[in-house]
C-alpha cells in the first residue's frame, strides 16, 4: 500500500552522509538486536520457513512464557512485513506469544523465492495460506485456538476468518481497521480531495477528483497513488511514516541493507493485490460474529477512518464486543503507540479469553 512512500523516504536516507549514516545504524541495529534477546526458562524464539500454499513462508514465535496466549498477526501493506516492528512490540511478548507471518509477496517469504517464486497472487490464495498458518500453529504450540490480531490490509483476510472460523481463533482484533463496502466507503476520500483543495495542490486535486469515489473501478496505479497521497497531506500520517515505519526498516535488527531493498521490492510486487480488496463488502459478507470481536483505531487514522470503523462495529453481533480509540494515532497506530494497544489487549481482550 505504501511501497512508493517508503521507497522515496530510503532514497533520502541513503543521499545522507553514507560512513556516519551507517555507522549510526549499525549501533541502533545492535542495541534493538540485544533487546528483542528471550532468556526467561519458559520462553519460546524460533524462526524458519514453513510450507504453506505449495510454498516456502516466513513465521516467527516469540514469546517470554509458551503459557501466555498465543497471537496470530495478521500484517498489512499489502506486503509490509511486520517482522520490522519487533523491536518496538518487545512489550507485548511478556504477555503474549507472537506468530509473525511473511505472507506470500511479503518480507522474507518474498526474499525466499523472488517474484517468480510466489505462486497465485490473490485474496482468495492469502485466505487459504492464512488457515493453514492457523492450523500449523495450532499444531506447533498445542493450543486449540490463537488470538487473531489483524492490521491494515492485513484486516480484510483477518475479518473473513473470523466470520468463517470461530472454532480456530478466540478472538479477534482488528486495527487499522479497513471497511470497504464494496468502494462506497467514501471517508477517506472527500476528507482527501478537502485536504489538496485547502493545500492549492491543483494537480493533485484533479487526479484524484478524475479517479472518481467508486474505488471498484480503480486500477493499481490509481490504488497506490490514493494511499500515498492520503499519507503525504495529513501531517501526523507522514509523521508516522518518517518516525515509526521508516525508523523501524532502517534499523531493523533483521534485516541487512540488501534485505530493506528485498523488503521494498516485495511491496510493489505485492500492490497487485489491492485492487482485488476493493470489491469486497463487509457487510455483505455478514457482521455476526460468534468469537469476541474488538476494533482498536487510530483516532486520527485518514486511511481507514476511526469513524467508518465504528459504524461498521455497531452493525457488528458478537458474544463480546468492544471499540475503543488510540489517541494522537494516524494509521499504523498500534506502532505509533504499543504500550496503548498492549493496555487495550491486557484491559479488554485478554479477560475474554478467560485467561
């Protein structure tokens, strides 16, 4: 989703002075390596590739006790790795098992085979791939269900799943919460063209005001360019692409520089996948739940909007219910503020789960 965003913010890193820029990285890579260390007796840090969907995928498991709940994330972009927020979400393994999955096209299951070796490029094939990770990780911690945390685009297969399958996940979790509803979910896009109209960005003004509202009818380069301008005319969006998403690549214990150009190209290559997300109707699809169900939303997101989020939360029937909103948080909000959401996972999920 913000492949051309990241891309243009490493160009300027890489125009800064290169002996002291590198330098620099390399102690903050040490340092959050050394942080993301598990040494508690019951503690689980394993990594490797699995064979989902006919392919080589990417999955961690950390956590500092195997007894916590387990947490099934489900990431964003498409093709945005949360791998590169480890450090920033140490917090969250006190108190919970974290599986972080590569999707196909994403991270370092896109490192594995390069665009020829991703396979089918679809909703339909993420949401296969998503089940057999479930069932995979079931298996490997012996636990009957994991709690389904589902981000951005990440939210669109994550929402299906838990619709589908109440018998997997315990429950789920959406932020970052996108509601398409079939491309009339218009929010963002007035709020975008009032933001150009106000700036005077004429050109831009006009591009988007001839892509038109229906989102059904875009094409990927419509889609990415839509995404890039939402982040670049809000200010505490761009803010959180520069800070956090930004600062979590470049220093990102995981990743050699070769791996943040692989992490980029796995991006564009993914962006294909987009348009596909724009048909879908939420609430077609249904809005009856029978797992505990929590949004937990930037309030100040210009992406996917804490109040498009919310109307679809109240059409939504679930044993257990709950919204609440991050403060001073665009999108990537539980980024931008891990210690929040971890309060909001400890405060309202994790009593639903009887644990």
């Amino acid at each position: 989703m913000l492949a051309t965003v990241l891309t243009a913010s490493a160009v300027t890193l890489a125009a800064a002075p290169v002996a002291g820029l590198l330098g620099y990285r390399q102690l903050k890579r040490a340092a959050n390596a050394r942080r993301l260390a598990i040494t508690t007796p019951n503690g689980i840090d394993e990594s490797g590739y699995v064979r989902i969907g006919g392919i080589d995928q990417w999955i961690s498991v950390r956590g500092e006790d195997r007894d916590n709940p387990v947490v099934l994330e489900f990431h964003g972009g498409p093709g945005a790795s949360n791998q590169i927020h480890v450090p920033r979400t140490r917090g969250w393994e006190r108190h919970f098992t974290i599986v972080r999955w590569d999707m196909r096209g994403s991270g370092l299951t896109f490192a594995r085979g390069g665009a020829d070796g991703q396979g089918e490029m679809s909703l339909e094939r993420y949401y296969r791939d998503a089940l057999e990770v479930t069932e995979h990780v079931r298996a490997r911690l012996g636990v009957d269900k994991v709690v389904l945390v589902a981000n951005s685009f990440g939210t669109v297969t994550g929402l299906r799943l838990a619709r589908n399958h109440p018998e997997l996940y315990s429950a789920y979790v959406g932020t970052d919460q996108n509601v398409i509803a079939g491309g009339r979910e218009r929010q963002a896009y007035d709020a975008l063209l009032g933001r150009l109209e106000k700036s005077g960005k004429r050109k831009e003004y006009a591009a988007v005001a001839a892509m038109g509202a229906d989102r059904t009818a875009w094409s990927t380069e419509q889609w990415s360019k839509f995404n890039k301008l939402v982040i670049t005319s809000d200010p505490l969006s761009y803010d959180t692409m520069k800070t956090v998403v930004i600062r979590s690549l470049w220093f990102s214990p995981l990743h050699t520089l070769r791996g943040l150009r692989t992490y980029l190209k796995g991006m564009t290559f993914a962006e294909r996948l987009g348009p596909q997300a724009l048909t879908v109707d939420e609430r077609a699809e249904g809005t009856d739940f029978r797992l505990p169900f929590f949004l937990f939303q930037g309030d100040r997101d210009a992406l996917t909007p804490p109040e498009s989020a919310r109307r679809f939360f109240e059409d939504v029937t679930a044993p257990v219910k709950e919204f609440a909103l991050i403060e001073d948080a665009s999108h990537f909000a539980s980024f931008r503020h891990p210690d929040r959401f971890l309060e909001l996972m400890l405060g309202k999920v994790r009593p639903a789960l009887g644990k």
